[in-house]
C-alpha cells in the first residue's frame, strides 16, 4: 500500500457512522446469562483490586476458551452470542473479545471491542506498513481485542493469545492503527509501539568444561514480551520439560541429556517474565586433543519462523537484496543477550582469543566481548534490534549488521594442553 495507488471507497461517511452501525449490529450478543455471571464472580472471587479482576477474566478467557472461528455468513463481522460462545468453549477473536468485555463489565470494568489489522506471524517475516485507514472501511481490518479502561489507565488486551499479560499486547497487534467502537461513535488510535526490551531473552549460562570434549552446562533464562509467552507455552504443560529442551537446544549445542528444568511462577504471569532454569551435560562441547576449539551457539529460542520459532536463526535472511529501492519493515523488535561463564580444564591454557566487537547502529546494537581470569573466561554476546522499520539509506548497514551477528555466531576459542603435570 506504501509504493502502489489504491482506490478505496466506502458507504460509510465517516468512522463515526460505520462505528454506530457496527455497534446496533453487535449489542444484542452481548447480553449476558446467569452461567456467564456465575463464572465471572467465581473468577473473582477474593481478587481485590480491578487490575487483578481483570487479570483473572483475562487468563481465564484466554486459556479456557480456545480459538476457533466459526466465520459464516454475517458471523464474520458479528461474533456470536456471549452465551454461545460461553456454552461451545470456543470462538474466533470477536467472540472471545466480545465475553471477556462482558465479563470485564459485569466485574464493574469498562470495556470495549477494538478493530485491528493483525500480522500473519505464520509465513514470512514481515511487518507493518504505514497503514492508511483514512477510509472508513472494514477490509482494513481482520482482527479484534478488547479495550479495559481501570481509571486513566488503558490495557489493551488480546485474549486469543495464551500466555501474555495484561500489561503487554503480542507483537502482531503492536503498533497497529486502530478503531475503538462505542455507542455514541469511533476512536480512532494508534497501539503503543514496543521497545526491543519489551520482547527480550537474557540468559545466564554457566560451563564447566570435562577432561574430554564433555561439559556441564547450567542456565538461567529471563524472557519477556512474545519470548517469554513462548517459554510458557512449552514449559508450564504437563509433558516432559526436559526432553522438550532437549529437542531445542540440540540444534545449537549438540547432543545432550538435560536433568533438570524449572519454568519459575508460570501460573502468574507478572509483567510477562518468564524466568526458565536448567541443568544439561553436553557430549561435545569441545573439538581436538590436545588443542582443544569452542564456541559460543546461538541461543535455542532462535530456528524456523515458519515452525513457530520467535526469532529467526539466520538473520542474514532478513537481508537478502543487496541494495533496496524501499524500506524494509520488519514485524517485530528484539533484545538477546547472553552471558557465559566457561571453566576450562586446569591443565589447559587459551592459545588464541577473538576480536571483540562493539558496534552501534541507527537500528540497533552488536556486542561480543570477554574477560579472561585464570581459567575462567567470561563471554557476552549480545544482539539488539530496536527497530522495524530500516530506511532503504540504512539498508546495506542493516545487511553488515545481520552478516555480523550471524558471524558472531561462529566465533571460535582455542585451548591448549600445558605440559605442567600438576595441574
């Protein structure tokens, strides 16, 4: 929409009309039942503050309702009756906006239906154009979430996603112009962008390296934003967590057996942290005798978008072209940051180290850089891009940043055996 001409015409004059329309046309689903009351105050029940009544209706809906859309004839711009909705168990995003607004005003919130164009996080990593909503139509639009108003404060919430918090939306509703319907007409806003921080991993990893190309590798995860539902959603079930993480980690750190895994407080999603420790032996950490290589993989949350992973593992991908007539607009920002800790054997010593990196650019940040005590070498990693779109001037820096952080992905250490006897 950005480098093509379009006509768009609608019968609405205004976003004021189509919003009236749309509201007659939905109200009457929105009547609640006495099942529906029932399960609102049991959700309730002992929550004191309206933040935490809006937590509880949230998760509740999100978890318990599950998405699925029936979308035939007019019930693909009308959600269902709330009471049906309730009955079935399941509904598309309208109908779970629709019951968690009546469940939010029961509680004694205010709380409306918000219209959105969502990005499509199943395919290719794309983002959000600069989207021209000036005519009041609803092709611009194929999502909504809920608006809950607690004072002056404003949460906009999407309950077809499991995992989140209230105090965050997923990073296919950031940024999107939106449409607020009331009864007296529209509000039109722009949803709040996120800041790289907002969707994060930082990692605390821990090395001990064997006498062979063994290690004992220990870790302490923080995730935030799409990362950490990410880590909810695959640690907090009822399979084997363990063997999960095996599963992911082995593409990036080769074979191990993992023995313990811990996802602290996942039945309280405070401020959408997620916070993972565990325990592995890696078989091979290292390569070689008596000259021994290392290196420093990429974190285990990175791998194929298309198989759901949040961060995609080469980011060069991002960059394909050369040069670019256009901008490049990406879906979503991200923060990783990894610390390492590695032990090396005490007869070893390291015989070659390399170059540090520390580079800043208009879109982002690039780090590797260590410390070396003894036999203990301290290594941080760190990637940061805090911005979604890369003007086409800041594309062939972009293309060296990702060429870059694919290359620090690489980075070798190399040990080798003193002929001290002691040690």
């Amino acid at each position: 929409i950005e480098i093509s001409p379009t006509v768009q015409v609608s019968t609405f004059s205004s976003w004021s009309q189509l919003s009236k329309w749309y509201y007659h046309l939905i109200k009457d689903q929105y009547r609640i039942t006495p099942e529906i009351e029932r399960q609102t105050k049991f959700i309730i029940a002992g929550k004191d503050t309206p933040k935490e009544k809006l937590d509880a209706i949230f998760n509740w809906v999100s978890r318990e309702i599950r998405n699925v859309g029936w979308e035939f004839g007019v019930h693909g711009y009308k959600p269902y009756k709330v009471g049906t909705v309730f009955n079935r168990g399941f509904g598309d995003c309208k109908d779970k906006a629709t019951l968690l607004n009546v469940m939010a005003t029961y509680a004694g919130l205010k709380a409306y239906p918000v219209l959105l164009r969502a990005l499509d996080e199943t395919g290719n990593f794309l983002g959000r154009g600069n989207e021209n909503i000036s005519t009041p139509l609803f092709n611009h639009f194929n999502h909504c979430i809920s608006l809950v108003e607690i004072g002056n404060k404003k949460y906009f919430l999407d309950p077809t996603i499991e995992n989140h918090s209230i105090d965050s939306l997923p990073m296919m509703d950031v940024g999107a112009k939106a449409i607020i319907i009331k009864e007296n007409g529209a509000e039109r806003i722009d949803l709040p962008m996120a800041k790289a921080m907002d969707n994060s991993w930082t990692e605390y990893t821990s090395i001990t390296i064997g006498k062979k190309d063994s290690a004992i590798l220990r870790q302490k995860i923080i995730a935030n934003g799409d990362v950490g539902a990410f880590m909810r959603k695959y640690f907090s079930g009822g399979y084997k967590s363990s063997r999960l993480h095996e599963v992911f980690a082995t593409k990036m750190w080769g074979p191990l057996k993992t023995t313990n895994v811990e996802l602290g407080n996942y039945k309280t999603i405070v401020k959408n942290v997620a916070v993972l420790t565990l325990s592995s032996r890696l078989e091979k950490f290292t390569n070689g005798e008596n000259r021994r290589k290392f290196k420093i993989p990429p974190v285990w949350l990175r791998g194929d978008i298309k198989q759901g992973m949040p961060i995609p593992l080469q980011l060069v991908t991002l960059a394909k072209e050369s040069v670019r007539e256009y901008d490049l607009v990406l879906p979503k920002v991200f923060s990783i940051n990894s610390i390492h800790t590695i032990r090396i054997p005490a007869n070893y010593k390291l015989i070659y180290t390399p170059e540090k990196i520390s580079e800043k650019y208009p879109f982002g940040e690039l780090v590797f850089s260590y410390t070396i005590d003894g036999s203990v070498i301290k290594v941080q990693k760190k990637i940061v891009l805090g911005k979604t779109r890369i003007t086409a001037r800041d594309y062939q820096a972009f293309h060296n940043f990702c060429s870059l952080a694919d290359q620090i992905d690489n980075i070798e250490f190399t040990m080798e055996k003193t002929n001290d006897s002691s040690k």
